[in-house]
C-alpha cells in the first residue's frame, strides 16, 4: 500500500528525478508515524525509540525540504495528513490499530501519493490526479473489507455481506472511471465473494493481493 499508490502516479505523470526524495520522505515518514505511535502505544519506556525517531525524523524532513523547495505547491498535502494521522494517534493510542475506521484513514493517506508523485512527475490534469487517487482508493479500501473477512472476521456473515457489496460498488465506481477498470475490478470482486470460504492462511491472502496490485499497476497506467 506504500508502494503502488506512488508508483501508479509516477508511471502516469511521467519519470522525475524529483520523485526520488519524494519517494524516500513517504516512506522515512511512515516509518517516523509508526514510532511515533509506537510511543503513543506502549506508554513506558518511550526513550526506547528516541533512536528511531531521530533517524527517520531527518531523512523524512530533509527529503520532504527537497520536494518543498522545489514543488512549493505540494504544502497544502501536509495539512490534509493532520486530520488522518491525528485519528491514527488516538486508536494507538487505545491500542485500537486493526479498527476498520483507522485502516481506513491510513489507505486514505497512502493513496493520496498517488496524485503527489504524479503532479512532481509533471502530470498537470486535475482530472486524472483526481481519478489516480480514486482508482487506488477504491481498490485499498476492498482490501481492508476483503483480508478482514479471511482473518479477524472470518465467518462473520454480516461483515462478509459488507465487504461483497463494497466491491460491487466498487466496480460500477471503476467503469465511471475507465471501462478497463472493469477487469480488474471484476477480479476483486470475485475474489472478494468466493475466497473467504477457502479457509486461507495469511501468506496465501497476501501473495494473491501481490499479484493483484500488480494488476492494478499495469492496467491503470495503460488507462489513465
């Protein structure tokens, strides 16, 4: 979820050099969230991850002061995170991380890379900036509703119902988009609604959604 977002709008916007800081800001800076809200979390002995925070604070900020320098426009970005890493904080905070609310802000937080890398690779329509974050969303959020139903809701008829009927909406959502993201939309589904029944272990859940952000990679930036 870190990489594809990223890698989806800079395959649509076009190769900078750019979106090398870029790339490594989002990820020193996930990795700062996630001491940080390890800190949040444990309560005692916070000193532990002084080191941690440390290192990734002045990778994240140097690399992000590149970015900033040059694409000035992409501040407003740092605004629209505070409400999304402030709901973050509070559910690891509550030792609450696997709440669907607080997946959801970060899937929401990953995707919005997508237009970033895009606009720094000099990608200019609105339009597609807003369909990249869009595409990306819509598939990050089936993901949350699907691996929930192989996993922690496993057997749950009422969360399955929900994640099915996301995924239809999903799908009709992705044909507004492109009539391409039909395929691969249809392949989420049907994932969706027949593999929960197959008692899957988390490795097998995983390599398959490998391959499907795979899928996802090659027929957006082919589309959009």
């Amino acid at each position: 979820m870190l990489a594809v977002p990223f890698l989806i709008g800079a395959l649509v916007g076009g190769a900078d050099r750019l979106q090398v800081p870029l790339f490594v800001a989002w990820i020193a800076g996930y990795l700062l969230s996630y001491y940080v809200f390890q800190t949040l979390r444990v309560r005692r002995r916070r000193s532990r991850y002084a080191e941690q925070l440390a290192v990734y604070g002045t990778v994240a900020t140097a690399c992000a002061v590149v970015v900033l320098i040059a694409r000035p426009e992409v501040m407003w970005l740092a605004l629209a995170y505070a409400p999304l890493l402030a709901v973050n904080a509070v559910y690891a905070y509550r030792r609450d991380d696997r709440a669907l609310v607080n997946d959801l802000s970060s899937v929401v937080q990953a995707c919005a890379m997508a237009p970033v890398a895009y606009w720094v690779g000099g990608g200019e329509s609105g339009g597609t900036a807003a369909a990249l974050f869009a595409v990306t969303a819509l598939y990050f959020t089936g993901t949350v509703f699907y691996v929930k139903t192989m996993i922690r809701e496993r057997g749950d008829a009422v969360f399955y119902r929900v994640s099915v009927g996301y995924h239809v909406l999903a799908l009709a959502a992705a044909a507004v988009l492109d009539a391409w993201l039909l395929a691969p939309f249809a392949v989420y589904l049907a994932r969706a609604a027949l593999l929960p029944s197959r008692g899957w272990k988390p490795k097998q859940v995983g390599v398959l959604e490998m391959g499907n952000c795979a899928l996802l990679v090659v027929v957006t930036a082919l589309t959009l």
